[in-house]
C-alpha cells in the first residue's frame, strides 16, 4: 500500500489547482481522477471560463477573487502561453436587477474599476452589441477569460515536475478516515495519507454522501456559433467578455478566438440530470431557441449558423453558493464542492485554500461564508 502526504480526489478545475499548491509545498502528494487532466466529462472544459472582480453573487466573494487573480498572474508567468486573457467585460440588464445592482455593490465596496455606459456608449464602442431600452450597462476593465483546460494541464504539469503522482484511469471507490490517515480504494488500487482533499465535481454526492448535503446536478450546453466577417467580436480588435441579465434568463459569450466563431450560454436554467458519468448530450432544442433568440436581439454580427455544441455540467447547492471546508468529523479530510456553475474562475485560490486546510488546519482567506456549517444540522 502506498502512502502520502496528501491525496487529492478529481485532478479537474480546482483538484488541479489543490495538487498543485501541495506539491509547491513540498508534500508528497497523490491526484486521482477517472479520466486524464483537461477532460470533457465534468465541468472544467469549452475552451474557456469567465472571470471578473466584481462580484454580484455575494461580496464575501471579492477579497478571494482579488487573491485569485494574483496566483492566475504567477500561473502565467511559469506557462508557455497565456491562460488569462483581460479583454474586459461587458455586463447588461435592468438598472435594479440582481446583476447590475450586485456589481455596482462589489465595485463601490472594494474600489474596482467599473464604467457606466449609455446604449449609444457601447454600440460604438463595441459594433455588434445591441442594449434594450432601459437596460444599464457596465464594463469591467479587469474582467477577461482563462483558457480552461490549459489552466487544468498547466497545474497538473506543474504539480508533476514537484513531484506529485497520479492515478489515473479508475474511478474511486471509496474512502475512509480515522482522524489520523485515510485509505482511498481506488480500482484494484488501496491508498494512503494523513491527509484527503476531495475535489470531485459531479462527484460530490457519492463521494461526500455521509454529510447528507443535497448536490443538484444540472446539465448545461455550450454553443459555438458563426461570425459574419473574420473581424467580427474578435478580442484583438477589443470584443469583449459579455453577461447579459434578459427577461429570458442569463447569457454569457466570450470574443471570438478563431476569428469564424462566436461561443455563448445560457447561464440560468438547465435540465436536471442523476448520472454524472453518462450526461445525454443531445442538443436541447428548447434552450438553443433561446440562445439564438437572445443572438438575435443582443449581438447583431452572429449568424445562426451552429459550428459546435458541447454539453457540461453545473454542480449545485441550494443557495447556490459554494462549500469550501473541512470535514465535521474528519479533522484531516478537507472538500470544495457545490461550485454551482461559477466557480472555474476561483481555482488557483481555491487550490491554495484547500492546501491551507490539508495542511494547518486553517486557511487566512475568508472563507466563513462558504462553510458547510449553513447545511449540516
């Protein structure tokens, strides 16, 4: 039987990112994963992932993003090509919404750069993006894009060259603590640690069943659609990230990086799923009818010309905030789970935060908030 300092369960978005932190640490550290770094079968993949400062969910989220952006920054300083593109970031919807209201918030509190911008503003600004009456529009100057499955290879190259192990292939089977070291069964394979961080996306459920946290599991679909010119949306020519809060839903899209193609979402909805490992990936007519009604409305250089669809997966709480913690019962097994559809973005930090909990116990990031006190009774 092998033994570790630590053992990461998922070496997906944020599993990466823990592997990594402990192995910078010098702790000999085991990743397990089913399928190899940079996978589509979870929630980590599409190319690419929004990020941005000012944050509308809950302010408690800002100070971690503001860590986060400075460990994307040293990733990028030690990776061959760039992961974090800072295009910017253009967010529309009803002057008293959730979202614009939220993001006025976090950039008042924390002093982020945020401009305010009439329709006639962005149009000129941005060809290409149409703002509905009464609509307000911001722009963060520090918002962008990371490329999502370089950022996973990267941590994992990375972790691998401080020495960090990996086994990957079969699925974990299941795990136990004592307190003092943990057995992970993995295959035909039996593991063990003083220390466990599981990190498991869709996962979450089996893997942290014994805590009884209700993980809701919705299937998400992302689509790539035609440009009418090569110049169109492109980021070199300052097209932007773009979140769009509609009377239809929340939509997301990113530049075009091809210069042919235009990928966005639908960030609210989703169809509930039960199997993580078998997502049906069928296009869901329904959704794309108001994908391309909100292309149709909103971004007036796409065509209705699908080039590509991927299906991905959102692992939810039931606020819809993430948990990040030590185990009750289990001093020396630490978790982030529930990243409900926003979390790629927090990676490197929550990496870092997971390796703080694995091991001191602590971490001096603000994580109170994030506690899985809020659902365990």
């Amino acid at each position: 039987m092998k033994s570790y300092d630590a053992i990461v369960i998922g070496i997906g978005g944020i599993g990466s990112a823990a592997l990594y932190h402990l192995a910078l640490r010098g702790l000999r550290v085991l990743g397990i994963d089913r399928f190899p770094p940079g996978h589509d079968r979870g929630s980590s993949h599409g190319q690419t992932r929004v990020i941005r400062k000012a944050y509308f969910e809950h302010p408690g989220y800002v100070p971690l993003m503001q860590r986060a952006y400075e460990l994307w920054s040293s990733l990028d300083a030690v990776s061959p090509t760039p992961l974090f593109h800072p295009c910017g970031l253009l967010e529309v919807g009803p002057p008293d919404g959730l979202l614009i209201r939220g993001v006025r918030e976090a950039a008042r509190r924390f002093a982020l750069p945020l401009e305010e911008l009439t329709p006639r503003q962005v149009e000129a600004r941005f060809p290409g993006f149409r703002i509905p009456d009464g609509s307000a529009s911001v722009y963060e100057p520090q918002g962008g894009y990371l490329m999502v499955e370089a950022c996973v290879r990267r941590f994992v190259n990375l972790a691998t060259q401080h020495s960090a192990e990996l086994a990957v292939g079969s699925p974990v089977q299941s795990w136990q603590s004592d307190g003092k070291q943990v057995i992970v069964h993995c295959g035909d394979q039996v593991y063990r640690a003083r220390r466990l961080v599981v990190a498991s996306g869709a996962w979450a459920g089996q893997l942290l069943a014994d805590l009884n946290i209700e993980f809701r599991l919705l299937r998400k679909h992302l689509h790539w659609y035609r440009t009418h010119a090569a110049s169109d949306y492109l980021p070199t020519a300052g097209s932007p990230v773009f979140f769009y809060h509609t009377p239809d839903g929340y939509y997301y899209g990113f530049p075009s990086l091809d210069g042919r193609s235009l990928k966005v979402a639908e960030h609210s909805g989703g169809s509930s799923m039960s199997d993580p490992l078998n997502p049906d990936q069928s296009v869901d007519i329904e959704e794309r009818r108001r994908v391309e009604n909100f292309l149709q409305r909103h971004l007036s250089r796409v065509r209705l010309d699908v080039v590509h669809h991927s299906v991905c997966m959102y692992t939810m709480t039931a606020d819809e905030h993430f948990i990040v913690d030590r185990h009750p019962r289990y001093d020396n097994v630490c978790f982030a789970a529930g990243l409900s559809g926003h979390g790629f973005k927090f990676a490197s930090v929550l990496g870092e935060i997971l390796a703080d909990l694995a091991e001191h116990g602590t971490t001096p990031l603000p994580i109170d908030f994030l506690s899985a006190k809020r659902f365990i009774r």
